[in-house]
C-alpha cells in the first residue's frame, strides 16, 4: 500500500484537529521552488563512521537495513529537524536540510545506484507538508562516491506540465497535486509519484515520474510520465 493510500486513511484523523503542518521554506501546493543542492557545496565531509560517542548523543532517523548506513539529526527545534548527518559506507557528511519532525511523517533512507557508476547512492526523502488531503516530500540524493548532492529535477514543476497538455485530464477544470511521495521502482530507478484530486479528499489518479541519470548535465532528470485512473 503507497503512501497515498495511506495518508487517506489518516486523513480522517487529521480533520478532527484540523491539523496542517507545512514546514517554513514550502511555498504553495508543492515544494517547486526549493533551492537545489547549491547551499550544500561545502558541506564538510570526513572519513571514518560516526563514532561511539557521538552516536549516543544523535538520533538516526532512518537507516538501510542490515547496515551501518545511518541518517542523523542535528537538533530538534519546535517541531523541524534543522541539520542532518550521513553516515555512508564508512563516511560521513553533514548538510543543511530542513524537514518536520513528526512520526507520522517519517523520513526515509533508501540505497540504490542511481548515478549508474557502480556505487550505491543515498538517497533520503524528507516530509515537507501534511494535513487534511496534503502529503509532501523532499528529495535528497547523494553520490555514494563523493558524497555530494546531486540535481534532481522538480518533479511538481513536471507534473503541471503534464497535467497542461494531458488529453486525459482535459475536462477537469481544476486539479491538486497536493500529494508527492518519492519511491524507487522494482528497477532501482526512483520515481516521484504524485496523486491527482478534484479537492483535498477526492482524488482521482496518480502520476508517476520516473527519474534516470544525465551524465552531461549531472543531475537526475525526469524520463518518463505516465497516469494511471482510479476506479
């Protein structure tokens, strides 16, 4: 069951507080205008994993199974995490990212080679938004290598192109992408995969976005679309 399906099944829960937690940088009904990878470029980086000590005084947040590969936070703060550690096949890097810090929107850690040279990648997906019929992600990818940040194109920006020039959704007048949930696909590809609503409680499809990587520009850019209808 995907997150969407999920997330409709809280919605219920989440009507009765009329709760709507959004995090400070999301603008509008999706997380299009976050800045890219840039602020990261110094992000200081060592070897060695997180020792011992340090370690107990940090909380890991998400983690591949069987394996040392570990996600950090730095601080909590009034219910945001603000700084996170990597620590990846026995290195570590600090960067700047922000999230919410709530177990029902929990963040992700996944392994994958995205990057296609032979090193598996990290890649962490980072709750932005979520309330009554909202559900967003942050997507992060760092070179299992370098452990540097990776582009990744946006993938609203690319659904509401779509949803533009789609003879499929045509005769809807007015549609929400207000649900984003980053996966990786039985290929080991990532996909962004977004639902489609006529208003926060009725959605009728889902889009799919699946991601492959360009060397020449050295970023993730999103290679196909595709809709599937819900009965």
């Amino acid at each position: 069951m995907n997150k969407l399906l999920k997330s409709l099944m809280l919605l219920t829960a989440i009507m009765l507080i009329g709760s709507v937690v959004v995090y400070a940088e999301f603008k509008g009904s999706s997380h299009s205008n976050r800045e890219l990878m840039e602020e990261n470029i110094d992000n200081k980086q060592e070897s060695g994993q997180v020792d011992q000590r340090e370690k107990s005084t940090l909380q890991a947040i998400a983690e591949v199974t069987n394996t040392e590969n570990r996600l950090y936070i730095v601080q909590e703060s009034e219910g945001f995490y603000e700084g996170f550690i990597l620590n990846w096949e026995n290195k570590t890097a600090d960067f700047d990212w922000k999230s919410i810090a709530s177990p029902a929107a929990p963040a992700e850690l996944f392994s994958a080679d995205v990057t296609g040279d032979g090193t598996k990648d990290a890649i962490i997906t980072l709750p932005a938004g979520y309330g009554t019929g909202v559900y967003l992600e942050d997507i992060h990818v760092v070179d299992g290598k370098t452990l540097r940040e990776k582009h990744v194109e946006d993938a609203a920006d690319a659904a509401k192109k779509w949803v533009v020039s789609s003879t499929e959704l045509i005769s809807q007048e007015e549609l929400l992408l207000n649900h984003i949930d980053y996966q990786m696909n039985e290929n080991e590809q990532l996909t962004a995969l977004i639902g489609v609503a006529t208003s926060p409680l009725e959605y009728i499809g889902e889009l799919a976005l699946t991601y492959v990587y360009n060397d020449e520009k050295e970023m993730l850019m999103i290679d196909s679309i595709s809709y599937t209808a819900f009965e």
